[in-house]
C-alpha cells in the first residue's frame, strides 16, 4: 500500500485541494490486484460455456405463464415484482447470472429469449419482469427511462447532452453508470454493431505492472460532465475518479466522451499530460485483440455485465431501411442484492455506497418512470 500524506484524509478533505488532479487519494493497491476470474484476457472466454447459457423449452414455458398471468391481473409494468411474476424453477439460473456478474468474469450471456413470440410492448413488460428477478431497476436519464431503447435517434455522441446509446457510431470503451447493465436484442444491424468487452480488472493490473505512474493518475478525481443528467440544482459537472478501491474490491468507472465534455466547461480544469495518457492507455489496452472479446449479437440475445469490472464497446453500424428492421435493443440498469462495496469517490453518482444497495443510474427529476425511449435524450 503507497504511503502518502493524504492517506488518511476523506474524499470530501481531498476534493478541497483543487489541485488539477496531482495529489495521490488514500489507499490502493500498487500491485495486480487478485480477483479470481475477473481477470481474463480474451483466451480465457473462448469457451462460451462458461459464460453463457440458453433458455430451455421448459424455462421459455414458464416464461410465458408469469407473462400470461400478470398479464391476466392487469399489472402495470411498474407493479411487476418476483412475487408476482414468479419464475420459481429457474431460481438456479438467476443465482448463476449473479455470482458470474460479482464472483466470476463479470458477463453472462442469456440466450433464447422468446423475441420473436410478442410484440414489442409485451418484451418490454416481460423483460422488468424477468429482470426483477436479478435485482431492482434503476433510472437512465432525469427523464425517469427504465427501459432505454438502445437504436438510433441520429443523436451526435459528441453533442453537449449526447447519449451514446441513442446513436449509430461507434462507441469507445466505456461503462454505464449502473451496478449492470443488461442488452436484449431485439433486432440486429444491417452491418455492423458489433459488441466488444474486455476485463477493467486485467487492463487496471496491466497498467499497475507497467505504468504505475498512471494507476496512481487513474486514481486521482477526473472531471465529468453530467451530460444534461444532473440532479435538480446541482453543477452540470463532478469529479470522480476512474479507478477506485473498497474493502478489497476493485471497481472501474470510465466515459472517456463524458470526461472529454466536461472540458466544456469554463470552470473545469483542463486535462493535464498524465490524465490524457492514461486514458489513452486504457484505450489502447482495452481495444487490443488480446484484451477483449468481440461478439456478434443475435436476435433473442440477453448479455448482463458487471460496469465495474468489465469495459464494453460496439462498432458503428448501418441499419435495414425499413423500419422494424432496424437494430433495436432495450437497455436496463440494475442494482443487485450481492454488489460490491464503493469507495467514497464515488458517492456522487452512486450516492449509496453500501453493498447491495439500490443505486446508481441517473435518478428521475419528476419521480416519472417511462419505460420506452420515444424521443432523443437530451
Ligand atoms: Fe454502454
């Protein structure tokens, strides 16, 4: 553990220095940091087995009574709940999604879910549902998105409130601000779209073994902007660090394009060298074959991730002209019951730093819950 003169102040104490991001924060590991599975290299996942599983005939049957029967009492989509969506025999498969999600690579991929049996509206209601299962959703945007449709709105990602999800480009590497983030695909690209993930643990330990100069910079508070999504009367930026650490866990948190957009603002420090150099690391790394693992999304398709310890991109892609042809895939944040310990640098976003805790995401100004994106996110 790096001794330092900080080393026992809070992150509050700290942010009062204002030092353009130079000081070390307390308390990180300078070492590979041991996280059993968490740290894998592309290698490590070629066989798919242990990471992904398909829906039995019998699991998809039981899928479609809680459907049915839900359906039947006149839920709302808001009223869904484990108890009353009930999905009793694959409680082994929600337990497995879990642990792979917190214990284990940090990915499940699900596949086989009934896409092509319901409608839309209906794979809406049926996903909240299924999902309850694995924990408690979590709002994507002030607008109060539950479910954020994941297609593109012509959005520019670049743009002082772009949202990546809502555009064709490319997308760097980056996490989204939930404990996890689940993908079920509903329809696929013309060309393109192709997911890319790779460990933030084994890029995080390659940079401890080969730049530890810039894991202690990657440790340091960067400036992000909120992207429009800020609560009520806050600042349209924060600081947060990239990389942090708590009771032994490790977690990642990292938009390159959001920390780029805070430079916008007048009041923010500019980015120094180290800053710059660190995140082109991360890059670098991250977007190296020997790092990640591509994959091509099919319809049915339902990929989990662990936005703490895994990094995910996605390639620009070209859709069909018709309309419900194009790429279409709806988007959940959720907190789980087994999540991880935040450290204190991240209590903006987080707010609630206790394992397990329902946090995250970007809370509805209004308290409203929408559950489709119909219009471009600003
Ligand atoms: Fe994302």
């Amino acid at each position: 553990m790096k001794q330092s003169k900080l080393q026992t102040l809070s992150w509050s104490d700290y942010l009062m220095y204002e030092t353009n991001g130079v000081m070390p924060i307390s308390g990180f590991s300078q070492h590979a940091i041991d996280d059993g599975r968490a740290d894998w290299m592309a290698r490590d996942l070629e066989d798919k087995s242990l990471w992904s599983f398909t829906l039995t005939q019998e699991q998809k049957s039981t899928l479609d009574t809680a459907f049915a029967n839900a359906k039947a009492t006149k839920l709302s989509i808001q009223e869904l709940s484990r108890e009353n969506f009930p999905l009793v025999d694959m409680a082994p498969l929600f337990e497995r999604i879990q642990f792979e999600l917190e214990q284990g690579r940090g990915l499940f991929l699900l596949r086989g879910f009934p896409v092509d049996a319901y409608s839309k509206a209906d794979l809406r209601y049926m996903y909240v549902g299924f999902c309850q299962h694995l924990g408690v959703a979590v709002s994507q945007s002030s607008g109060g998105d539950y479910i954020g449709d994941v297609r593109n709105f012509n959005v520019d990602v670049n743009s002082r409130n772009g949202r990546a999800y809502t555009s064709k480009q490319r997308l760097t590497f980056h996490s989204d601000q939930a404990d996890v983030v689940g993908l079920l695909v509903l329809r696929t690209a013309k060309f393109g779209g192709l997911s890319k993930l790779a460990s933030a643990l084994a890029v995080r330990n390659e940079i401890a073994r080969t730049r530890p100069d810039l894991l202690e910079v990657l440790h340091q508070p960067f400036c992000w902007s909120w992207q429009g999504q800020q609560p009520t009367g806050a600042s349209e930026w924060y600081r947060q660090p990239i990389y942090t650490e708590c009771e032994g866990r490790f977690s990642s948190y990292y938009i390159r394009t959001h920390i780029i957009s805070a430079q916008r603002y007048e009041d923010v420090p500019r980015l120094t060298v180290q800053q710059i150099e660190a995140m082109d690391l991360i890059d670098a790394l991250a977007g190296s074959e020997k790092f990640h693992l591509s994959m091509m999304f099919e319809t049915s398709d339902l990929q989990f991730l662990n936005n703490h310890v895994i990094l995910h991109s996605r390639t620009a892609f070209e859709d069909y002209e018709e309309d419900d042809r194009k790429r279409h895939l709806l988007r959940i944040w959720l907190s789980v019951p087994n999540s991880r310990p935040l450290h204190e640098g991240m209590h903006t976003l987080f707010q609630d730093r206790r394992p397990g805790a329902v946090r995250g995401g970007f809370p509805s100004r209004d308290g409203r819950q929408v559950f489709e994106t119909t219009v471009s996110v600003t």
